[in-house]
C-alpha cells in the first residue's frame, strides 16, 4: 500500500477525532472508582454458558425456543446450546420443520467480543411456530420478538443480544439484573478485557427499560492500574508478562510499550524469514528487516521513558517455533499487522500530537512515521498474496479481521489513568472509538 495513503487516512481520521472531546480530567490519583451497589441485584439466570430461555413472555407462544451459536469463521459450525419446548410440535411435517431448522444457514449472530484465543462464536435465538421457524440473529429482532420488558430474563436475554457477556466468566463474576418498581432494569455485565494476560476487569452498568431501550450507564474499570494496550506487531511464541509495582502510569505504559517494541524485533526478523521461504519479493523482504531496525529504535526511546517514570521494562521471552505455512503467516498479518499495527500507527500520531510531556511527544513523533511504513507493509503483503487465495480463504481472513476489529474495540473501551490521555497524549475511550471508526469506513471496510 502506498504509505503516503495511509498518512492521508490517519490526517483524515485524526481531524474527525478532534469533535470528540478529549476528555482530560484531573487526576484520580490511586483511587478505584467504586463500583455499582449490587447488593439489590440477583445473579443472572443462565444455563449452558447463556441466559436462561424460561420466563419470556412471548404472544402468541412459540411451539420451541432454542438458543444456538456459530463459529465466526468459516464452515460456520452450528451448535444448540439450549432448548425449551418441544420444536415443530404443531407443524404440518414436523420432520421437515426440523430439517429447516437445521439448515437456516446462520453466519452471523449477536455481537460477541472474545480474544483471539478463545472460542469465538455469535448466539442466535430459533423460534418455531407451526410450520414456521425464524432466527433472531440481532438485538432489534430480539426486542421486537419480546415486546414490553417485563422479567429479569427477558431483560438478560435483551443485554446478551445486545453484545454483553453475562455467564461466560465464572473466574469473575456472573451478571446482575435487578427489576426497578417502575419497569426499568438495571442489567450488569462484568467482562475482562486485556491486551494479553486480561487481568483488568471492567464492569458494564446497563438500564434497560420496558421498551427495549438499552443505555450504558457506566463503564468502570475495577482494577487500579489502566488497561494499557499497546498496539502492534506481536510474535507467535511471545511468553507472558508485565510491568508491576509501578506507581506511575506513565512508567508502567513505556515500560510494556518497550517489552513490546523489543518482541516487534523478533516478529519482523521471523517474517523476513517466512517471505522468502514463500517466494515473497526482495522488496517485501528487505522492507521486513528494515522494520526489525526500527523497533531496535523504538526500544531504545520507550525504555528511557519507562526509566524517566520509575520503572524497567520486563525481559523479553519468545519461544524459538518452527517458521509457519503461508496461510498461518497471512493470518497473523491480517491480525497483527493490517488491524492491530495500523491502528497503532494511528495512535502513534495521535500522541505525537496530543502529548503534553514534550519528551513524549517528540519521541512518539520519530516512533509515528516509522509505524506508518510498517502498516503499510502489513497492507503490502495483503495485497501480494490475497489474489492468488480461494474464495473460502480470502473470506477467512475477512472474518479474522472482523473479529481482530472487535477485539480492539473492546481493550480501548476501558477508561485510561487520566496521566496517559494526558501526558502521553493515548485516546480517551471516546476519542479511540471515533478513529476505529474512522479506519474501519475509510480501510477496513
């Protein structure tokens, strides 16, 4: 991809950031902000992973419900979680009934947000009635099917269309409902959300009234430190592991950002090497090696901030692993490189120019151009081997960018210690949406 392009978008979407308010408030200090009072809610009904089907009131009744999910990726493997009632009981041909229930060929289901290791798969409701039967595959479809709100299950099933994990983490905590006198309900979703070790927790407040309206009333992240998602190339075999006990943000942000600058080194080094085991040009080659010199740069300049802050960057640990066929190395830069790279670069430039420390500022601006080549380079690869893939495989790799997408939005949605939007000049939630948003219309589309 032309670089000078990709500088085009990045101008564009940072001028439409800049009508989001950037949201610089004062400092919180070390304080956790306290979490919602669910000492009047119950736990969430829920059976085989998903709210619970029971107790919705649903006219005329349906002869079956069933709540099922599917793979996001292709063959879109369909699977029955749970069922209530008994399917095509009143139908004409209830065999037949059956079979189209088997053979709705759902690809797309609720919205899901689930890291890149764990399985992914989007819900959907099935209804038959007579010889009728219907898939609910979006949040409106389930609030039409409902009508008026009216039970701490309907409202659960309302918040799970809606994207809201409510039984899926038992090492957390299992959502809350609460049913207010006036009709409205008070739906809580607590989800991890992490680049990497997904430690942090964030707890989703939602209101939903009789209805269907469904509001965000708060996000909190109860972990003390930020959620600081360094973006960009990652390698396969990188091991685990963090900065900790730094009281500053802003230490704890440049000591993982330069763990992770260090760990692009290997991953640009290693795709240097799988290019040319798959015939890749010697100008993708050496544009590869030229990205590993970078990082040793960016390295270098994140460390010494780390230090300025107080704190040393964690050593770096990457499993030697044997080199990848080509279908795993396009995988991997379809995640890495044109999703999660590129918007790095894009934040790279947004701090050059929000920063308030200068030092960070100057820093990420040299850090900034050279992410950019290295997008640029991710969108090369794509559109050197992308012609050459089958249909089936080209649409796989458009589904792992979906997801990747997903998942970014997720990890920028947790609110940040206000010293990084500040000093360091990252995106407030806000403002990272709108260049999400900017990029998935104008690149990713």
């Amino acid at each position: 991809m032309n670089v000078d392009w990709l500088r085009f978008l990045f101008s564009r979407a940072l001028r439409t950031s800049l009508a989001t308010p950037l949201l610089l408030a004062g400092c919180q200090g070390d304080q956790v902000v306290e979490p919602t009072d669910l000492s009047q809610h119950s736990d969430v009904a829920c059976a085989n992973g998903l709210p619970v089907i029971t107790g919705l009131t649903i006219e005329p009744p349906p002869n079956a419900l069933q709540l099922r999910d599917v793979d996001r990726i292709p063959p879109y493997d369909d699977r029955l979680r749970t069922s209530e009632g008994e399917p095509c009981a009143t139908a004409s041909d209830p065999q037949a009934c059956l079979d189209r229930v088997e053979a709705l060929g759902v690809t797309r289901g609720f919205p899901r947000i689930c890291g890149l290791s764990m399985e992914c798969a989007e819900g959907f409701l099935v209804t038959t009635r007579g010889d009728e039967v219907t898939a609910y595959t979006t949040a409106d479809s389930i609030r039409a099917l409902l009508g008026r709100i009216e039970t701490p299950e309907e409202a659960a099933l309302l918040a799970y269309a809606s994207g809201y994990a409510l039984c899926e983490y038992p090492a957390f905590e299992r959502g809350k409902v609460r049913r207010f006198p006036d009709g409205t309900f008070s739906v809580v979703s607590t989800q991890d959300y992490d680049c990497e070790t997904k430690v942090n927790v964030t707890r989703h407040a939602l209101k939903i009234t009789p209805s269907g309206e469904v509001t965000v009333e708060s996000s909190v992240a109860l972990k003390k430190e930020p959620v600081d998602c360094i973006v960009g190339r990652r390698p396969v075999g990188l091991q685990g592991a963090r900065a900790e006990g730094c009281e500053d943000a802003r230490g704890g942000y440049f000591a993982n950002a330069a763990r992770l600058e260090a760990a692009a080194i290997h991953a640009f080094l290693r795709l240097r090497d799988e290019l040319a085991l798959h015939g890749a040009s010697p100008e993708l080659q050496d544009a590869a090696l030229a990205s590993a010199r970078d990082e040793v740069r960016h390295t270098g300049l994140t460390a010494r901030l780390a230090l300025r802050f107080g704190s040393t960057p964690v050593p770096l640990a990457v499993a030697d692993l044997p080199l990848r066929p080509l279908d795993e190395v396009l995988l991997d830069n379809t995640v890495e490189g044109c999703v999660r790279e590129t918007y790095g670069a894009l934040v790279a430039h947004h701090q050059a120019l929000h920063a308030r420390d200068p030092e960070i500022r100057e820093s990420m601006a040299r850090i900034a151009e050279d992410e950019t080549r290295h997008a640029g380079l991710s969108w090369d690869i794509d559109a050197w081997a992308t012609p050459h893939l089958s249909t089936e495989r080209r649409a796989s790799l458009q589904e792992a960018r979906r997801q990747a997408i997903a998942v970014l939005r997720a990890e920028v949605a947790v609110p940040l210690d206000p010293e990084l939007t500040a000093d360091a000049g990252l995106p407030s939630p806000e403002v990272a949406a709108a260049l999400l948003d900017s990029l998935e219309q104008a690149l990713w589309a």
